[in-house]
C-alpha cells in the first residue's frame, strides 16, 4: 500500500510517534521513490501540520547524510518542486538546507535566498540574510586581498540585517561581530580588535 495513504489515515499524536518513533525504523523496506514521493506529499499538503512537515523534511535531509538518498533530489524539491506561501518555519528550514548545497547549485540557490532576503515575514527575511551571510564567509574564504576585505564586511551587512528583523538572533549578532574583528584585524586597528574580541568572547 502507498505509505501516504497509510499514513494520511493516522491522528496527529499517531503522526508525531511516526515521526519520532516509527519512520527511521521502516525506511530500508521501500525505494528511494517511494520515500521521496511520500515526505513531498507530507510537505506539500497545505492540511497538514507543521510539527509532521518539519519532522518530514529534516528527515530527507537525514536520508541524503545517511547516502540513502542522492543529494540532487532534495535540491531539486528545496528549488525547483518547493510550493510557495509555504508557513514561516518551514520556509526558514529550507533556507538553511539551501545553504548546505550552495556548492551545489551556486547561482540558483543564492537567486533564492536573495528573493526571501526581501519576503513580508520578519522571521523569513532574518533568516534569508543570515544564510546570505553565511554565504558570503563562504566566498571571503576562498578570495584574498581587497576582494576578502569586501566579502567580510558585505557578510557583516547581512548578519546586521538579520539582526535587525528578528529579535534573539545571538548567532547573527555574534557572526557580525566576528566580521567587525576581521576588518578590524586587516585594517591593524589593534586596540578596536582587541575590544571586539572581548565582546565575542563574553
């Protein structure tokens, strides 16, 4: 029997001890397809709760870790199969799963993040420009010269605009002030960097 209708068919504490419980333990009883059909279903139906869709994709991603599914899979639904109007938190997950595969797909990955950078939700639009910013480290890591320079404090603007549009960001705030320390390092301004590395540190 298709495992979505088997699974549709069950109350949501039934669902949430599936998740927690059941899912890890059946997996090498179906195919690849099977699988994947199944967490996209979850994901996509617009009834379904947010605890199961959650719990759906982070086992997809688990499933990739694990080399039980191919990597280009899940990029292919997180970009090209993903419905939009998706809820806040879920919309933010995959934003941090995108950013796992950014040396993946480049160009079409940051063209997402770069859009939800823009996104009505503050929750969304914080988590887009924390991933830009991570991104951007990334980039800062393999330049040198003027062109590091520019990723560090291009990394640091985006970290501060995430900052800003959600409340408790510490690991945007804390990324931001490693930023700051880098320039502050680069620039030799000694006594600002020894500052800044005091406030990292606390």
């Amino acid at each position: 029997m298709d495992i979505y209708i088997q699974y549709s068919k069950k109350s949501l504490k039934e669902k949430i001890y599936y998740w927690d419980e059941i899912f890890q333990t059946i997996i090498d009883i179906y195919e690849e397809k099977q699988i994947l059909t199944f967490i996209k279903n979850v994901i996509m139906d617009a009834d379904e709760k947010i605890f199961c869709k959650r719990s759906a994709l982070q086992e997809l991603l688990g499933l990739v870790f694990k080399e039980k599914l191919k990597e280009r899979k899940i990029i292919a639904l997180l970009l090209d199969e993903w419905e939009e109007n998706q809820e806040d938190s879920l919309e933010c997950l995959r934003l941090q799963y995108l950013s796992l595969f950014y040396q993946k797909e480049k160009n079409d990955i940051k063209d997402v993040i770069t859009e939800k950078s823009k996104a009505k939700s503050y929750e969304v639009k914080s988590e887009a420009n924390y991933q830009l910013g991570l991104i951007a480290l990334f980039e800062a890591n393999d330049s040198f010269g003027e062109e590091y320079g520019k990723n560090i404090t291009r990394a640091e603007k985006f970290f501060g605009i995430s900052v800003e549009n959600e409340d408790n960001r510490i690991d945007a705030e804390i990324l931001k002030l490693i930023c700051k320390y880098l320039r502050s390092s680069i620039a030799l301004k000694l006594v600002e960097a020894k500052q800044l590395y005091k406030k990292i540190m606390a």
